[in-house]
C-alpha cells in the first residue's frame, strides 16, 4: 500500500529548477532513502513533501488523500511528520515534558488551568512509550538542556514519535554525530520498520544501506534512479553521477 505517492514535482527558484518532474512513493511500513550529491535537491524535496514550500507543479498523495495544497500543520495533523517541525527542544523542561507537549501540541489538547500539564495521564503515557522507543527511557527526568548532541536527536526522535505519524520525514538525522551515535541511531530506525513509513535523507551511505528497503538517486533535481540497495549499488550511472564520486574523493 503506498503511503505517499508524489507525483511530477517541481520546484523552481529563479532560473534553478531544484526538483525537476520528481516521481516517488513511499509503501506503509518501509524505509524509502533518498540520496543524491550536495544541490541535487532533497532537501527541497522535503520542504515540499512537508509543505513548507509551496510546489510550482505536481501532485503529493498522502494516505490516499491529495495534500498538495494543504499546509504544514494540517499534514501534521494528519500524520506526517518531521523531525524537526518540532520547533526546538525546550532546555530548562525535563526530556519528559518535552515530549508531552509535543503529544498535547500535535492532538490540540486544551488543558484546564487549575490542571497541570504533568497530570494528564493519557499524554504522560504517551511520552513515557516514546521514549521507551528511542532509548531514552532512562533520561525522563533529566534537563534537555544537558544532553549530548546524540541525544538530543533522540529526544527530537521520541517528540515526533509521541505525535503518532504515519510517516517520518528524516532530513539528515545523522548530521555531526559520533560513529557510536550513528550506530545507535541506526538500530533505532531500525527498530521502527514495519511500523512507520520513513522518508530518510542521509549523506551516510553505510546507514542508508543498512536501513533503506529502497532507495531513490537524484541529480539536479531528477530522478536518476530506484530500487534497492543492491541495485543501487550496481547502477553505473549511479556510480558515476554520485557513488563512484565520493569513492574518488575517498
């Protein structure tokens, strides 16, 4: 079942058409990686796919419903979601009540003012599964403002999570992380196939890898090339426009 089916999507600034005739689909539960060299437009992609650009053509499927017009928050509400729509972490909040008002802001939940946030059970529930799944359990009652730079992604990770999305939108989720945060990351994200549907953008070809049950090449704004990781690996245009290039600089 496709999750998200894009179709024809363009983009242009000026003379640069940053996302030219784009064509992709997510299927519920896989992990659909796109890659491509610096300029090549993924970033552009995930603006729009979130709606924080506006397409000069194309249409965006998202549960079998067009968004394509629709708005940043009402494709949230509808179960997109990207980690870093998450405005910020908030430092002088613990991790868990980070995670709680990101639950309350996705569901619009009103609370009365006799009545504390940290009273409400279903959203504390929420936020405790959350970060049970991004192995941050053990952080709850820590200040966000300390975390590592590795946690503090999880912690963006487990805020998206307690939304309750359909499908992630990952733009770089490894960027300026350790190995070993990497590694941890990736266990995660793996944890997560089959339950969510991921669109991951990542310049970490060893992650994208492991992780992509497909994978989608673009260059200057186009599709180059689809399949898997396998496949990927033994296109020679692939190899040449981008994979053989990094192996080059390497």
């Amino acid at each position: 079942m496709k999750l998200l089916e894009v179709s024809g999507l363009v983009k242009r600034f000026g003379g640069l058409t940053a996302t030219d005739e784009v064509d992709l689909a997510v299927e519920a539960g896989e992990i659909h990686a796109v890659i491509g060299p610096n300029g090549a437009g993924k970033t552009t992609l995930i603006n729009q796919l979130s709606g924080e650009l506006r397409c000069d053509a194309g249409v965006i499927r998202f549960d079998d419903r067009d968004v394509t017009a629709e708005r940043v928050d009402v494709r949230a509400l509808a179960g997109m979601g990207r980690s870093y729509q998450i405005t910020s972490i908030f430092p002088e909040f613990s991790v868990l009540m980070n995670v709680v008002l990101a639950a309350q802001a996705q569901t619009g939940h009103s609370f009365s003012f006799w009545r504390p946030v940290a009273s409400e059970a279903t959203l504390i529930d929420r936020a405790h599964r959350a970060l049970e799944q991004t192995g941050l359990a053990a952080r709850a009652a820590v200040l966000a403002g300390v975390l590592a730079h590795g946690e503090r992604r999880q912690l963006e990770m487990a805020m998206t999570l307690a939304t309750h999305p359909k499908l992630l939108l990952l733009d770089e989720p490894m960027a300026g992380m350790s190995l070993a945060e990497s590694e941890k990351l990736v266990q995660l994200l793996s944890t997560l196939k089959g339950s969510y549907g991921v669109l991951l953008v990542e310049h970490d070809m060893d992650a994208v890898f492991k992780l992509a049950d497909r994978i989608t090449v673009l260059v200057y704004g186009r599709v180059i090339a689809c399949g898997s990781a396998a496949e990927i690996r033994a296109n020679p245009e692939v190899r040449a426009a981008y994979l053989g290039g990094q192996e080059a600089a390497a």
